[in-house]
C-alpha cells in the first residue's frame, strides 16, 4: 500500500496534511481575531475545520462498520469526551474565575450562562438567540463567543452516528449509501443556508442545520475512500495547490459582511477537500511536504487548545481596558495564547485523550464526563446568581407622579443656570443611589410595555398585526409616535402626555428600520431588510386612516442605507440620502395632520451605562460621555434644516438628557440609559412634563390642568419660531 492511501481494514496512516491544514486553520482564526491586517476572512478557518471534521469522523465510522459490522455508540462518544471535553472544561473554568475577578459584575451573570450553555453543547442556539435581540446584539462579545463552532461540532456528533446506522443499514455497499446521504444532506444544508442567510442571518451563521453541509462535504470525501488516491497524480498535485490557495485566499480577502455559510463558504471548504483529495496520495509535489513541515505541525496539534484559549485571552483584557486595544497588545495576547495552548495539549488534552487518569472504558468515561458537566453548569449558574444577588433586593417604587415630580426639581433649577451662562454646569460625581430606578439588575429589560406587548416589531421581522393602541383608548382624538427603536425610547413619555390629555396613542416602531423612506441595511445579514419597507408603507397608511392631532416623529442618526449604486452610503451622500427620504415620507405624513413634531435624537453614551456602573458603584460620572462625544451639533444642525425645509416642528431633548457636563447617566435616583442608546422606560416616563410642555408649545395645543399630585411647576422655555421648538432644561 502506498503512504496515504487508506485501507479498507486496517487504521489509516497519520495524514500530517491534514495537521498542516489544521494549523492554517487556526492561524487565520488567529489572525483574524487578533485584527492583524490583511486577514480580513480569518474566521474562514472555522468552516476549514468542519470540513475536516465530517471527513474524519465519518471515516472513523466507516471503518469500524468495515471491521466489525457494527457502530459501537459508547466508545464514539466516550472518544469524543476524552478527546473534547478535557482542555475545554479547563478553559470554561478559567473564563468562568477570570470573568468573575475581572469583569463588570453585572457582565458576569451573562458569561456565567454561557459557560453553562457551552457544557451543555447549546452555546450555538444561545449566540443565535442573542444575536437576534435588538436590545443585546450591541453587549460586549462573550469571551466564550467561540464555543458555538463546538456547540456545532458537538450536535453534529450528537447525531450523526444515529443518521450513519440508519444509512447503511441492510446495505451491501454501504460506503455508497453514505456517498448518497452526505450528498442529499449536504444539498439540503446549503439550500437552507442559502435561504436564510439573508432572511436571519444569525441563526444562518450559528445553527446546525445550515453548516451540516460543510461537515457532510468532509463526510462525502470519506465515503470516497480509497478512490481519492487513485486520482492522477498530476491532477492530484494540482488540487492541492489549488485547494491550499483557495483557502489562503479566502482567509485575506473575504470580507466579513459576506453572508455565511452561503456562496462565499464554497471557496475556503471545497479548498479544504481539494487539499485533503491531494493528499491521498503520495507525491514530492503536492502540498503534503510543506504542510507536513516542523511548524505546521506543531500549530496543528495544538489547534484545539489554540482555538479554546485565544478569544477569552483576546476579549477579557478589553473590559479590562475599558475600551479597544492596539494592533501591539492584540498581537501580544495572540501570541501568548500559544504556551497556553502548547501546555494544555502538553499536560491535559493529549494525555486524557489517552486515557490517563480516567481510563478508555466508555461507560466510567461517559459518567465521568456527565457529572464534569453538571459540576461546571452548576457553578457557572451558581456564580451568576451570588453576582445578581446583591442587586436583587427590593427597593420600594416611587409612584410614576413621584418620578415625574422628581425630574422637574432637577431640571428647572438647570434651566435657570443656563439663562446666565451658555455652558452646562458641571456633573457631580456620586455613588450609585441604593434605591436606583430601575435597578441595574433589571436596567435592560425596563422597556417600554409596546415592546413586551409585541407592538414594537423587530428588527427586520414581518411587521407587528397587533393594534398598537395606547393611552386613553376611548378617546375619539388619536396621536402618534412613528419610528425605529430611539422613537420606541419615547414610548412611556407618549404615552403618559395621552393619558394626560385624554388621547387614543397609535405606536409604530421597528428596530433599526428609520422613518426616512431609504434602504434599510442590516450588516448581520448583509442584506436590505425588506420587512422595513413593508412596515414602513403599512405604517403610513395606519396613520393616514387613523387622521391624527399630532404625529410625533423620531429616529437615530446611526442608521445604515445604500446609495444608487447598491453601496453603503457614508458621509455627506448619506445624510443628501436620509434628507430626501425625509422628504417622501413627510410629504406622506401632511395628508393625514397637519401638525408635524420631529423629535431629535437623544445624546449616546459611549460605554453601556448599567454593565459601567455596576464596575464604579461610588463613581457614577466613570460612566459618563463628554458632551462634543455624546451629542453631533452637525447632525442636529441637518435635523434642523429639514424641518425647516419640510416646514414642520422641530423639538431638540438633548437637554433633558444631557443637562450637565459630562453627559450624566444617572438623574436624581433615575437611570437614563438601558444601552449606549436607548432610554430606560423609567426615564422616559419621568420626562412626559417635558415633552408634554414641548409638543403642545411646537402645536398651540393648550396644556392640560396638573394633576394634583403633580406638586413641581412646570418651569418655562423658550418660545419657538413657527418651525421649531428648542427645549431647554
């Protein structure tokens, strides 16, 4: 037999080009997770490894099937513990302490289920899930981020020696049943990943069913087995330069908007099996004799430890750092995952994939690796609840009246200041207020009730049926809040001013869909949502048939869109871009009222206020944003200009939000922010005075009689030309 063929019987021969392509692998993971330039597509080593890892597990399959005539399912999976589990349990414990001691402690609860998560072999679906909610797509990235490969890794394993009996069961050439079920599941995968990418491109990305088609393309060339090495030598030497060039290639100038597991997955995987087809047979000039070198072997065997330990040591120190790292610490921490990998292959994965200390019987093996698992889970739930357990004492509410009075006090004298003097007072630094509203525990979830009720439809989802009616819904006179999810911010402020004036409250929002009539461009799906259109056109007609007193209008300045050509605008053509579709829609909007308020964009907070203030507890302004950073005088001065232009009212809350120097993110015992850019619901009710006296100062609409509980006068501003209303504090 020549070296590399593949017997039929025997255990095949030690493929040291397929260690070198494990080690390309993980360098460009490496590399690309390192933000080393020129390694734009690194993440392609993930979809190198599936590749590699259908082609040996199927082929481990198939011989034993040849050897035995059977599948012993408790050593499979017993190889697979001693060969996983050990250095990624040492991983998820050392994230899990390290999180803990480093971390703010409110991202600490999180990572905590994800370590559990990720030994549960679930931390795919979890990645997915998230990457789907609005509001937690923007959190700091998990250092166990990286573990959903193995979740899918895992899952496939799960499953796959069930699919691999049925297949060959009563089959004569079984190998070619195999051929033909890699073949239909590898059709099937890619056809569903193709359809979803753009669709939910997360669960594309992160799922199962959507990459088994680059694990099932490594299983087809398994099925193949001794065929590949009869392949012509000079075809055979030609795949394999082939193939390792298509996936250097694809490692430097893949993009990372790309859709995957698509089209763009076709280079770096059928690359893979080229190489893996080259290598099947013996020849000085294929790719072999360069992969087999001293330094690709050496990152190919430890390529699984490699992987474990360098996203944990790449993202931990950023929250230390409070912010990006340069190329140079980048760089540094990349390489110092190397001894770390090299001393968990050394000590821990090799000798326990050997069976050292716990042996090769299956079933201590697979106990052993159960109750590992249940130990880990168990802490990781453990630790997130002793870190949420101080916040979870109870802290008697003040009344929404109460919040609402609390917020005037504070404001009105700040108003008074700026009278005499142009520039904000100063912020005074002050520990986190005990009986804080909301609790930072629960600050991301203080949204407005739309959004739990359903009415606020998400990103790029098909729009929301519900009716969206709010306020005093027995009231024949109907207002509106039209926007993306900076409008949804102002909910309970709207709201509160309906129920106050005895108004029927139309809600339309969608996540990251802007109210300007332009392209909405999602990059998690690389992709136009066309959902926002269609939302955005349901929408108007709403507000057209419902032929409200007053439509208040708002959205963020951060949105994404296209210019004629099909590209990301940026610059001055994106905002020409967003003025005129501003223009189509407010021309829309005149048909149905003619009293038009445009809410500007609120001032952003450059750290995630709730996960900062849980790491500064006796610094509240550690958390605050300067003011040239938190608030864009140039886009408030577009926002101006077209209303200006389009002749509606204008009304400007940067100083409510941001009435001192820094930005605050704390108010009297209110949170402002649940994000770097949404306001909490608590806040935003306690400013319905505020934009209460705003709207009805931009309209002429008299204000209502206080309430009797509202004991705080509502302090005056400044009286707006026939356009615009500017608030002050």
């Amino acid at each position: 037999m020549k070296t590399g063929e593949i017997s039929k019987t025997s255990k095949p021969s030690f493929r040291p080009d397929i260690e070198g392509l494990r080690a390309i692998a993980v360098v460009l993971v490496l590399l690309f997770h390192a933000s080393i330039p020129g390694f734009n597509g690194g993440f392609v080593g993930v979809d190198v490894f599936f590749v590699i890892s259908g082609f040996l597990i199927t082929g481990m399959l198939l011989r034993e099937y040849e050897t035995t005539g059977k599948i012993s399912l408790s050593n499979f999976y017993a190889r697979r513990v001693r060969r996983l589990l050990p250095a990624s349990a040492l991983v998820l414990v050392v994230t899990l302490i390290a999180s803990a001691i480093f971390l703010p402690p409110l991202s600490v609860p999180s990572v905590s289920r994800d370590v559990a998560a990720a030994t549960l072999y679930v931390s795919n679906m979890v990645f997915a899930y998230r990457a789907t909610d609005y509001f937690a797509a923007g959190s700091a990235p998990s250092p166990i981020l990286h573990f959903w490969s193995l979740g899918v890794e895992e899952q496939f394993y799960l499953l796959w020696p069930a699919i691999f009996l049925l297949a060959v069961y009563g089959a004569r050439r079984f190998r070619v049943r195999i051929g033909f079920a890699m073949a239909i599941i590898g059709f099937s995968s890619f056809t569903f990943a193709t359809y979803l990418v753009t669709r939910h491109g997360p669960w594309a990305f992160f799922s199962l069913p959507t990459r088994a088609w680059e694990l099932a393309l490594g299983g087809l060339l398994a099925a193949l087995g001794g065929r590949l090495s009869r392949v012509p030598q000079f075809f055979s030497v030609l795949l394999g330069w082939v193939g390792l060039g298509s996936v250097i290639w694809s490692g430097v100038f893949t993009k990372a908007t790309s859709p995957f597991p698509s089209w763009p997955a076709l280079t770096p995987t059928i690359g893979a099996a080229l190489i893996i087809i080259g290598g099947s047979r013996a020849s000085t000039f294929t790719p072999t004799r360069l992969l087999s070198g001293g330094l690709f072997q050496f990152f190919g065997k430890i390529s699984y430890s490699l992987y474990l330990w360098h996203w944990p040591l790449l993202v931990i120190p950023i929250a230390i750092n409070n912010g990006p790292l340069n190329i140079y610490e980048h760089s540094g921490l990349a390489i110092a995952a190397i001894p770390f990998a090299y001393a968990t292959h050394r000590w821990v994965e090799d000798p326990l994939r050997r069976g050292k200390f716990v042996g090769t019987l299956p079933r201590k093996n697979l106990l052993t690796a159960t109750a590992m698992a249940m130990v880990i889970a168990a802490a990781s739930f453990g630790t997130a609840y002793g870190f949420t357990a101080t916040e979870r004492h109870k802290v008697k509410a003040s009344t929404p009246e109460e919040k609402l009075a609390q917020v005037e006090a504070l404001l009105t004298p700040l108003a008074e200041t700026r009278k005499s003097s142009s520039l904000r007072p100063n912020t005074i630094d002050r520990p986190v207020p005990a009986n804080l509203e909301p609790q930072l525990i629960n600050a991301k979830n203080d949204r407005a009730i739309s959004y739990a009720d359903r009415c606020h439809t998400q990103q790029d989802l098909p729009p929301s049926t519900a009716p969206c009616i709010y306020g005093d819904t027995s009231s024949n006179t109907t207002v509106v809040l039209f926007g993306d999810s900076h409008a949804l911010s102002w909910f309970p402020a709207m709201n509160t001013v309906a129920k106050r004036n005895h108004w029927k409250l139309l809600s339309l929002t969608m996540s990251a869909c802007s109210p300007a009539d332009i392209p909405a461009w999602d990059p998690s799906n690389n992709a136009v949502m066309k959902n926002c259109a269609i939302w955005r056109t349901q929408s108007l007609q709403k507000i057209a048939q419902a032929h409200p007193l007053v439509i208040v209008v708002a959205g963020t300045r951060g949105f994404a869109t296209l210019n004629s050509k099909g590209k990301l605008a940026k610059g001055d053509p994106r905002t020409a871009i967003w003025r005129a579709g501003m223009k189509r829609t407010v021309d829309q909007l005149k048909t149905a009222s003619q009293k038009i308020v445009y809410l500007a964009d609120t001032p952003q907070s450059l750290v995630d206020p709730p996960v900062c203030l849980s790491a500064h507890p006796k610094s509240s302004i550690a958390c605050a944003t300067p003011v040239d950073k938190a608030i864009q005088p140039t886009w408030i001065e577009q926002e101006l200009a077209m209303t200006n232009e389009e002749k509606i009212l204008f009304v400007d809350p940067e100083l409510w939000v941001c009435p001192t120097s820094p930005c605050p993110v704390i108010l009297g015992n209110i949170l402002i922010y649940l994000d770097g850019g949404h306001l909490t619901a608590t806040f935003s009710a306690a400013l319905a005075g505020r934009l209460q006296k705003a709207i009805a100062t931009a309209t002429g609409i008299p204000l209502p009689t206080p309430t009797p509980s509202s004991t705080t006068p509502t302090p005056s501003s400044t009286t707006p030309s026939s356009a615009k209303a500017t608030s002050t504090p």
